[in-house]
C-alpha cells in the first residue's frame, strides 16, 4: 500500500515538474526511479526522489503560490515518511 502512494505522489510530482518546465535532472532521475522500482520493487530510491520533489515545488510554490497546490506537496511528503 505504501509502495502505491508514493509511485502515485511521485508520478504526480514528475507531471507537475514537467509542466512547469522546472528541475528536468530531478524528472529524469525520477522516471529513472520508477523504472528501477518496477523492476526491482526497491522503494528506497522513491521516498529519497519524493523528499527532493517536494523541496523543489515547495521552493516554486513561494515564488509562484496558485501554480503548486499544497495536496501534491502533503501527498509527496507524506510518501516519502511512509
């Protein structure tokens, strides 16, 4: 269950980037994470990914606070401690 929550948080996270044309080496390291945890089903590269997403849109959301919604962030972190 935990292993689902963050996969979802994280690809959330890895569509939220993407739109807003920020942090695409975190994207990449990310798509790369959720390759490896399908294969291997080694979360542990996942909650360190989800830690630095949420740094990074809670960083956005100070400059620009309507483009990043406080659930993505909660969900992220959340994740990321489960």
């Amino acid at each position: 269950m935990a292993a689902e929550k963050i996969v979802e948080a994280l690809t959330g996270a890895k569509d939220k980037l993407t739109t807003l044309g920020i942090e695409e080496q975190l994207v990449s390291e990310i798509e790369w994470c959720l390759g490896s945890f399908a294969h291997d089903s080694n979360p542990e590269g996942l909650y360190e990914k989800a830690t630095e997403a949420a740094s990074a849109l809670e960083a956005f959301k100070k400059e620009n606070p309507r483009k990043v919604s406080k659930k993505l962030i909660d969900d992220l972190t959340k994740a990321a401690k489960a």
